[in-house]
C-alpha cells in the first residue's frame, strides 16, 4: 500500500472554541439535525433546551405562566420566573459550563445541568437574542451563530421579572426545515401534564392541566375501549397513572425531572418490572410478566437529584439512585416500593377495578396460549425465509455492531414491485437505508386478530425485519417509510401498510417512526437546469422560471425514475410526510371508518377528495 506524505506536527493541532465545535459536531449537543420532520429532529430540540429553562424556573415556584410563540422559522419564549442575573446574561447564553443548575440549592431536580443547552441553541442559530428582566432592570444581547453582535447597557423596565429568548435555527445547518405543529402540540402538552397547575400560552392557544398524568392518559386513550377507569396515584417525587384496554402491545409515557424520556430507561424498566411484581403478589399467582403488561396504558413521572442521561438530547436515563449519592436508594427500590404499596392498596380498595384487570390478564394468557404454536411455525419459517431472503435488503451498519446512538440514521423503504424496490436499491445509502419489497397489495387487516401478522408471510417477514415482535424496544429501524407510487394503487397500499401498522403495533406510529415517502411528480428541464417538482403550483414555478417552453415529465411510478434521479430524492434533501396521530385521535375509530364498512360518511369523503385528485390530473395533462 502506497502511503501518503501527510505532514503531521503542531501545525496539526487545533483548538476550537466553543461555538466552532458545536457547530462543526452538532449531533454530539442535539442528536441528528433533520428537517423536522421527524419529532426527535434537531429543531425540536432548539426548542426544548430553551424552555426546559423555563420549566426549571416554574418547578422552583417562580412563575406560573410561560409564553411560547412559533412561527415557520422563528421562536420566542418567555417565562416570568426569577430572570438572569443581569451581569450573567452574557455569559449563561455563550460560555460553556455556566449556570445556575451546578447550585443544587437553586435547581434542586432540574432537567440540565451540564450548562450546554442554551449555548447550543445560540451557536446553532442565524439570530438569537435574550434579554432579563429582573427587579426593576433589564438586559439584552443578540449573537449570530454564537458571536456576540450586541450587548446592552443595564436599564429600567416595568416589566414583570423573567427571561425572554428568541431565535432562528440557521438555515445553513438546518436544511429545508419546518415545525410540524402536531409535534409542538405534544410537546406543549407534556409539559403541562409533567406541570399541573402551569398555564402555557402557544400560538394564542392556553394550555393547561389540572390532575397531570391522569389527563395525560384520557387524552391518549379512548374511554370506550378502557377495561376499568384509570388508575392515578402521587407520592414525593413520583407520579403514575394506568389502565388496560383493547390494543395489541404495550404503550407507555415516561419522564424525568419533567423530560419525556421517549426512549425509557431505568425508571420504566423498574416500573415495568414492578408493575408486574405488585399485579402477582396482590392475585397471589404467577402470572406471565407479558399477560399482565398487554394492552396496557400507563406513564410514569419521577423527579431526581442529578439526573445522568444516556446522550445530550436527554431521551434515555441511564442513572440509578435518587440522588448524586452512589449509597442512595437506587430507582428500581424507589419505584418498585411506591407501586407495590400504593397499586396494591388501590386494588383492594377498588374490586370493580381489580376484577377487570384480573379478566383483562387472564384473557391475555389465553390469547397468548391460541397463538403459541402458530408463532412458532412462523418464526421458523421466517428463520429459513431469511436465509434467501430477497424481501430485505439490510443496511450495513446492522451488520456490524450497531450502538445506541446509531440507531437513529436508520431507514427501512417499503415499496412494492421489482421496478420500484429496484431503484430504491441501486440509488440508496447501503450504510443506513434497507429496503423491504412488497408482492402485489398487502392484505387488509382491519378487524383481524394478530394471528393473521404470523399467518400472512408478507407481514410476517415484515415484522421479523423490523424486530417488533416482542415491542418497538428492539425496532432496528429509526424511520420506516411507506414508499408506493403517487396513484390510487399506491395510495391503496399505503393505506394497507398504514392499517397494519395502527392496527398491531400502534406504539410505532405514535413514537414517530412512520413515514411516507414523497417523491417528485414532474421534471421540469431545459439545457442548463432541471427542477423536481412536488405539486402542480411548484411545476408552473419552474415553467415560469425557466421559460421557453421547457421540456416537462410527469412521474407516474417509482419505477419510471431511473436509480440515478432517484438518489436525489432519497438523499439528504429527502421528504418525507410524518404519519401522526392527533391527541384525540382514536385508532379503532379511524380504521373502522376507512378500512370499515363503506359508511355513507366515506364514500362522501372519498367522492370530495378524488374531484380534488381529478382536477389536479386534469391540469397536469394540459401542462
């Protein structure tokens, strides 16, 4: 092997400064960048650290109201806690390891306390500007990426105390980016369920919640589908609430000093194991840990000194003991005695409530003993399948060791028909993107038990690929994107997958996982220049801008665009359309009315929207 002649001596060596390496490393302070189109992008985060500041403030009993206005690139949040201490206003927004939250004495359990955050925030926005207002006096500054434009002197107000931050995530970083305001919404209402008592103003829009938990666990559920009302207990420092229903899976909301850790961690699996230690000490029977936790509904809140989370975005606890120190009660002893004590002392006190957890697991175990021998049928078959299995193309970086950290630049495709899934093939990243190829229409599951995903070969081999199985806690891939063609086959077997996918795993939807891939309908191209375009209006954009009659084609399948356009379009600048769940949404009552029965309410639904579909291919052909 021929070396190279790299010189290496001091000249090598380099020293960024604090702005430099966050910028230049920003995945190590916010996790992935994204356009946010996903609920864990880096935007939301921006969002996040600056009113986790806030939240801090409210939880230390300063200030009962938060404003947060957002628009399409623009934030701004103002708290009426204590406000920055005026000669620190400077210094807490752009030096890394200042702030208040090493004083335990001032944030006792506060969700940051490495002093990173908010410097992040700066360095990674085009324009950013705080301003305190405290006793009587106020002061601002404004910074550019992290450099510090302008600072003011100290002067009076007659504003109410607090702190005020604004900004705008660099384009330059953040490419294409958006807020999707049903991820807002969600994060909004977290912090007010985490917060009872705490008023949030977003958009115009007051939120606020009185019982916490339990009106976490109302809006997620549908009470029609509820085996007994839900549990709610409190005790110091933690908060749970539960109940079981009709859905196939487990679904829980867990959080930390006020995060929603969206990834667990040590205080839901503590919870998750003592769930199932108090359910059979009180019954007195060994039932199966699986058969007392399906169909369950639940969310547990606990508040710690010191919290170490597994990565920078705080999704994941990875520490075990209640305080910094090492001989503290650990938070499985802290959480397993509040829930052996206290849901045991409900159940007895609430026999309606017992008898219908008790019916509720037992016909879990009966369910669970129809599908054994099914299950183990299938997972052989789908062991030999994957042998030759030409379904899945895996992605490389699940054939190495794949970290924690890493399981966010993940992508399975499903697409069907060899044309299709062969150009998603030939033109993605084989590092981090798989594809999964369909045969003809999957099956529609609506109504069917989970013996059919284990009978079915197409969605049975489709779960082992996603490694679901047993929960979304094993799902090998970030995002799982539903790419079919842009007519009414394609929109069918969208529909299909999306049935599947509400219907036995409907965790994975709510967790954000599920996508749908958009691709270009029209190339629009003269000599110099070509332009993808997603709709009719951005088509007549580019005749209008390339003018002279340009050469126009119109994409009627995955398989008409050759692997090399197709790269462009499942690349960084990738779009993708997040399925989400609004928080009223109920499952069963959505798929009844569009995998159902054909109600009158659908066929109007379905005539509405395809005049819409008709009229735009009608414009398109005369374009």
């Amino acid at each position: 092997m021929e070396s190279t002649n790299v010189q290496y001596d001091e000249s090598s060596i380099r020293s960024l400064d604090w702005k430099e390496h966050i910028r230049l490393r920003p995945g190590m302070y916010i996790g992935k960048l994204g356009d946010g189109s996903s609920v864990d992008d880096g935007i939301y985060v921006l969002v996040k650290e600056v009113v986790d500041n806030s939240i801090d403030e409210h939880m230390m009993g300063n200030g009962k109201t938060i404003e947060i206005k957002i628009s399409e690139h623009r934030v701004e949040v103002r708290d009426y806690g204590r406000g920055i201490p005026l000669g620190k206003v400077v210094d807490c927004v752009s030096k890394i390891n200042t702030g208040g939250k090493y004083d335990s004495g001032a944030f006792q359990k506060s969700v940051g306390l490495n002093g990173v955050g908010t410097k992040a925030v700066n360095a990674l926005s085009s324009h950013f500007k705080v301003q305190s207002y405290r006793d009587g006096k106020t002061k601002s500054a404004e910074f550019n990426q992290g450099t510090l434009l302008t600072e003011s002197d100290e002067g009076t107000t007659s504003q109410r105390n607090g702190t005020h931050v604004a900004f705008e995530p660099d384009g330059t970083i953040f490419k294409n980016f958006r807020y999707i305001p049903q991820y807002l919404d969600n994060m909004i209402w977290n912090y007010c369920y985490l917060n009872a008592g705490l008023t949030i103003n977003f958009n115009g829009q007051k939120y606020f919640s009185q019982n916490g938990l339990l009106d976490l666990l109302k809006s997620k559920s549908d009470p029609e589908t509820l085996r007994y009302p839900i549990i709610h207990l409190k005790g110091e420092d933690i908060e749970m609430a539960m109940t079981h229903g009709n859905q196939y899976g487990e679904e829980y909301y867990s959080f930390v000093n006020g995060q929603y850790t969206t990834q667990g961690g040590t205080h839901l699996a503590a919870f998750r194991e003592a769930v199932v230690k108090a359910v059979r000490e009180h019954f007195n029977k060994d039932y199966a840990p699986e058969d007392i936790r399906s169909s369950i509904i639940a969310a547990i809140a606990i508040r710690v000194q010191e919290p170490v989370f597994e990565s920078q975005t705080k999704t994941k606890l990875g520490s075990n003991t209640i305080t910094p120190d090492p001989n503290s009660t650990t938070v499985r002893t802290f959480v397993n005695d509040f829930v052996k004590e206290r849901l045991d002392n409900f159940l007895h006190m609430n026999p309606e409530a017992r008898d219908a957890l008790k019916k509720r697991i037992e016909q879990s175990e009966r369910e669970r003993k129809e599908l054994a021998g099914i299950k183990k049928l299938a997972n052989d078959r789908a062991k030999k399948a994957n042998l030759h299995n030409k379904k899945l193309r895996d992605c490389r970086l699940h054939l190495t060791d794949l970290k924690s950290d890493q399981r966010y630049e993940t992508t399975l495709f499903i697409t069907e028909g060899d044309s299709a899934s062969g150009s998603i093939t030939k033109s993605r990243d084989i590092q981090t993107q798989a594809v999964f190829s369909l045969r003809g229409k999957p099956l529609n599951s609506f109504g069917l038990t989970k013996k059919i995903v284990y009978e079915n070969e197409e969605f049975n081999l489709l779960q082992h690929a996603l490694d679901v199985e047993n929960g979304v806690e094993n799902l090998r891939f970030n995002r799982i994107i539903i790419a079919t063609d842009a007519d009414v086959d394609g929109m069918h077997i969208r529909l299909l997958l999306m049935t599947f996918f509400l219907q036995y795993f409907p965790d994975l939807v709510r967790n954000g996982h599920l996508f749908v891939l958009e691709t270009p309908l029209f190339r629009v191209r003269n000599k110099k220049e070509t332009i993808y375009c997603y709709s009719e209006e951005e088509k007549q954009a580019a005749v209008h801008k390339l003018g002279n009659k340009p050469e126009i084609t119109r994409f009627k399948g995955l398989g008409e665009i050759s692997p090399e356009e197709f790269g462009k379009f499942i690349g960084e600048d990738m779009r993708v359309e997040p399925v989400i769940l609004q928080k009223e949404t109920s499952i069963q009552k959505l798929l009844s009315y569009f995998m159902g029965k054909n109600t009158p309410e659908r066929q109007r639904f379905i005539i509405d929207n395809l005049k819409v579909e008709k009229n735009v291919e009608e414009l398109a052909l005369a374009g």
